[in-house]
C-alpha cells in the first residue's frame, strides 16, 4: 500500500489529542460539507441522549456557553472529534496500521480499533465527565524540562501527570498548590504554561471520584482490539487481558500519560506516516521531535488547524492532509 523506505514498508499510525487540545468550533468546518464525519459527530450525539443537542449547539456557536477548558466541553467533544477524523480517514482510504490517542483520545482509538461500541464509549465518557465534576478544582502545566528536571517542585498532590516529550512534561494537581509549583519553577528558569484544563487529570486526586467507574465499565462489551492500539498508559500495544479489564479503563482519568514512551514503542516497529487526528496540531509538533521523525524515517500530517478560525480553514487543511496522504502513497487506489 506504501512505498518502501529505507528498505521497509511505511505504514499510517493515527495520533488522537486528548485535553488541551481543545478549541471553539473544533472541526465544526467539516460538519455538513464531509458525510461521514457529519454522520459519525451525529452518532455521537444522538447516543448522549438529552444532552446530545445542547452539546451539538454549543460546539457549532461562535461563542460557546460553556468554557472550553471545562471538561463536560472538551472530553466528550475532544472524543467525537477524533472519532469522527479517523472514520472520514478510513473512508478515503486510509488504514491505519495502528493508533495512539492521548488521555480521552485513547477512548476514539479504542473504538477505532473494535475494543468498544460507539455508544458504550460514549456512555463511558459522559460517566468519567459526571464523575471528574465532583473533582476538587485543578489543572495541569505543561513543563518544558524532563521528568528528572521537575522532580524537585513535586508534592504530594502535584504529579507528573504525562510525559509527552523528553523535555514536555505536564504536571496535575489541585489548584493553589500547581500555581505554587508554578511559580517555584518559573524561580528555578524553567518555563511552563497551563493546560486548558479545569481538572487535575491524570493525578490520584481523581481518585476518590473514580470509585466504583470500573463497575460502570464492567457493564459494556469490550473485545480484543482489531487494530493494533499503542496505550499511553501502558507505552505498549494494548494486550487483550487490558482491553477486557475493566479496572484498566476505568483508572485512565488519574493514571499518567506516557505519550512519548508509546510513541517511541511504535515507531521502533517501523517506519510510519503519523496523521494526527483530531484538533490542534500539538502531538504533530511532539512527534516531530523524534529521531525517526527528523531524519526522514518517518513522516507526520495534521487534519485540521492548530488554533480556532472559520470553517474554510477546516476544509483547506482536511485538503492539504489528503495531497500529502497522496503524495507519500498511503491511500487506497480504490478510494473515491
């Protein structure tokens, strides 16, 4: 399907953001001008129930009601989205060789990949949004240093939260004590920034919150992937006893995220095109960084804009992403 490289095949790996990569209208330029992501966002919807409409309304405004920052915003958007992007990539004839999604965006793989049910996702999503609103306030800050680097400003509610590039790691915690550790870095000469995020993601402060999710989880199909899903909590294909365990689930709001680790595992099988799908272009950007990534080895497209503008923008980087898919010979002759 691909043209080899460097003597080896290079296949499609499809990299779905998670919080923070949210922003206003978020593809909202693909809604009713692309038919399958318009279905796929419609389905998402529609399996929300009552909250599904006032979701859509608010996605599509220009001023949303509802904080972007704010999970019950983002999570359940952030998923549909990406969901959405890889299903209208499919539908062009791309198949992806394997996936990794970050935080909520490994919920959108693990549908892509036939671990779950559309619908169960979604359920499971609004379920983690219910829960986290029960959350102390907090946040998350992006941290240009290692993990060794920032050990130094940690407490006991302030966590490395991910680890998405070798000198970007993001802590969690609740509010007043992050702004402390923020401050305390910013003395040392280490830069951060927050994360739009209202909540302490991946931090054991959700535990609490999180009691009993593995029940909820326990209640819907799951089955071995049909993809191969690289986890960002585990750095690692997703086995089958993972896939099945609700427990593993049901923890992935307060685990860390070991983005870089899961990347650096898939692109040591192989040389590959990276397509981030879904808004922004920040796992993009990550993913650059790496080796296999600056010396030609591998390659890395965006589908949709790095920051809010109007729907034309949309469309013209959904057009540019397929020129490149083409250009490097990843799409299925047969597809339209």
């Amino acid at each position: 399907m691909s043209e080899p490289v460097g003597g080896r095949p290079r296949r499609v790996a499809l990299l779905l953001p998670g919080q923070g990569a949210q922003y206003e209208r978020m593809g909202a330029g693909l809604y009713g001008s692309e038919p399958v992501f318009t279905e796929t966002m419609d389905e998402v919807f529609a399996a929300m129930g009552t909250a599904g409409p006032a979701l859509r309304a608010d996605w599509l405004a220009e001023r949303p009601s509802v904080p972007v920052k704010s999970a019950a915003w983002a999570q359940p958007l952030l998923f549909a989205v990406d969901l959405a992007c890889g299903r209208l990539l499919t539908s062009r004839g791309i198949e992806p060789a394997a996936l990794l999604g970050h935080s909520v965006g490994e919920m959108a793989a693990a549908v892509l990949a036939g671990v779950l049910g559309l619908r169960d996702a979604t359920g499971l999503v609004l379920d983690r949004v219910a829960r986290v609103a029960a959350a102390p306030p907090g946040g998350m800050l992006a941290v240009a240093a290692t993990r060794a680097e920032v050990e130094p400003f940690l407490s006991g509610t302030v966590v490395v939260g991910a680890v998405n590039a070798p000198r970007h790691t993001v802590l969690a915690g609740p509010r007043e004590p992050l702004a402390e550790a923020a401050r305390q870095l910013q003395a040392h000469g280490l830069h951060s920034r927050p994360v739009p995020s209202d909540t302490a993601f991946h931090s054991p402060v959700l535990a609490p919150c999180l009691a009993g999710a593995d029940e909820r989880v326990a209640s819907t199909a799951r089955a071995a992937p049909q993809v191969t899903l690289y986890s960002g909590y585990t750095a690692a294909p997703l086995r089958s006893v993972e896939a099945l365990d609700p427990v593993f689930w049901a923890r992935q709001p307060m685990a860390p995220v070991l983005f870089w680790p899961a990347l650096d595992a898939l692109l040591s099988c192989g040389d590959h095109v990276l397509v981030e799908a879904g808004p922004g272009n920040g796992l993009g950007s990550i993913a650059r960084r790496h080796p296999a990534v600056r010396r030609g080895a591998s390659s890395v497209v965006t589908l949709l804009p790095a920051r809010p503008g109007e729907g034309d923008r949309d469309r013209a980087a959904l057009h540019a992403a397929a020129e490149a898919l083409r250009a490097q010979n990843v799409v299925r002759s047969a597809a339209s």
